[in-house]
C-alpha cells in the first residue's frame, strides 16, 4: 500500500492519509475494494469506506464519473444475515457493484490490475483499476502461533465460552489472539474481558467457571456521512442487539453513537478495564428479554 493507487486504512496513520489523498484526487475510473478470505481484524472496515467513498464523491459532484466494486471472498455481502439483506439493498441503491465469492490473490502495481481468484472455482480473473482498497489478509502474532499456546491455525487455543486454554487451565485469553469464532473487534474484547475476569477469580478460589461468553462481537458500519448500521452478533450469527429498535436500519442515533460515545468508551473505559461491554444495558433497554 502507499502506491500506485493502493491504499488500506489499516496499518497505521500513513495508510489512512494515503486513502484519503488518492480518494480527494479520485475524479473517474474504477474503484476497488476488497475483503480477503483469511482473518481480518474488524471485518466491516472494507466495506465502510466504500460507502464513505461514495458520500464523498457524491458530495464533490464526481461519483457518476466512478465507479465502485466491493469484492469480498464471502459468499454474502456480510457475514450475517439480517444485516447482509440491507447492506445489499444500500450497494444496489448507492450503485455500488458487489462481488461475492472473490478474493484478491495479486496486485500489479505497474499496470494497475488486481488479480482475483474465484474461491468456489478456483477461476482467477483480472480487473484494471484506478484506486484499489484492500482488506488485508491478517494472521496470528508468531509469539503465541509458534509457541504450545497454539492451535493448528495458530490462535491460543481455548474453550469458547469459558476462554480458559483447552490444555494449560491456568491460562485464559481475551481478543485477537484466542481461537473464539467470532469477529475480531474491540467490542468482542470488552465483553470477554468480563468473562475472564470473573472466570480467573473462580478458578484462583476452587470454584467452577459458571461465566459464558455467548460471541458477541460488533461492526457499527457507516454507510454514509451521517448514517450507520449497529450490528451486534454472537455465535452462530445470533442477534445480540443492544437497543429495542431494529439496529439493521441506517440511523443518525446509531451514528451519533460510533462518533461521539464509542471513542471515550474505548478510552476511558475498555483500556482501564471498567467497560465490559453492553450486556447488561442490553437487558434494561429490553427488559431482561434479551
């Protein structure tokens, strides 16, 4: 990334200033954004910016001029499926193009093509573009993958509800780095920061580990400049939403939310240890029903 129109917002504060000067200059031709068929850390960041993207080039009176292809090597445009069908239904509307089933194998920078390879087939295809947002493969840190910690795909290896280590009992993890199958996000490590918590004190006292992580996990997606879409999942896809209203709708609340309270929460919360996630909220705001 950093040249030839390839861009990412993620690794660091250059690759974002980068994506922000190639998309100011971006007057017409082909946009391209993908997501890759490995893990990624917050797996709704690829296709966020497509949609800021097309608020900006809107905005700037350019984006009939461009157009915009989101190539994701999921079989959906999501992952799950109440918020894949509005998250479809806005690509129609916005015109933005998505391909399902394609991950980005190859860039060649000089010529400005990205090679893509059909993950059913097998089929590779090659698409011209002129500014190419990727979603990059991410892959466990080597100090826990080449360690005992780890299972055959590298994560640390621990029981999904408890995140006590499958083998060493007094080893626990939170985040990115265990084997939990769920999203990777900050919002899956607040709710299982709590878990652990009370799960460690448990087993220092003898007790059995009653504490379960149900997934959760959380994309807010901007799908515009003032609108935003709240998902909250745990395993299997299940809808863990917080509020009693449907979070699938793109709402200034939800975006007010993301930009106003997310960032202090993150801060002066999660970091400190004190925010284990909406849990508990979610049962006020729906009447211990949920």
């Amino acid at each position: 990334t950093g040249s030839s129109g390839i861009n990412a917002e993620y690794g660091g504060a250059g690759n974002a200033d980068y994506t922000w000067n190639v998309l100011s200059s971006f007057k017409s031709g082909d946009a391209l954004f993908t997501f890759p068929s490995a893990p990624i850390k917050c797996a709704g960041a690829p296709q966020k910016i497509m949609y800021l993207a097309d608020a900006h080039l809107r905005k700037t009176g350019v984006r009939d001029s461009c157009t915009l292809t989101y190539h994701t090597a999921l079989p959906a445009i999501f992952g799950v499926p109440k918020y894949a069908a509005v998250l479809s239904g806005l690509a129609e509307e916005k015109g933005c193009g998505v391909e399902v089933k394609s991950d980005l194998v190859e860039v060649r920078g000089s010529s400005k093509e990205a090679v893509f390879r059909n993950v059913e087939s097998g089929e590779t295809s090659v698409k011209k573009y002129d500014m190419l947002h990727v979603g990059p493969p991410c892959a466990p840190n080597p100090a826990h993958a080449n360690s005992p910690l780890a299972d055959t795909a590298g994560w640390v290896d621990v029981d999904k509800q408890t995140l006590q280590h499958n083998k060493y009992k007094n080893v626990f993890a939170i985040g990115d780095c265990n084997s939990a199958p769920t999203g990777k996000t900050a919002a899956k490590v607040a709710a299982e920061s709590g878990v652990v918590y009370k799960n460690l004190r448990s087993l220092m006292r003898g007790k059995p580990l009653k504490n379960k992580y149900d997934g959760y996990t959380s994309c807010p997606l901007t799908v515009g400049n003032d609108k935003l879409v709240l998902a909250e999942f745990g395993y299997d896809g299940a809808i863990l939403e917080t509020f009693p209203f449907n979070q699938a709708k793109p709402r200034w609340l939800t975006y007010f939310l993301k930009k106003e309270v997310m960032p202090p929460l993150y801060w002066h919360g999660l970091i400190r240890g004190t925010w284990q996630g909406p849990g508990t909220i979610r049962k006020i705001a729906r009447l211990g029903l949920a």
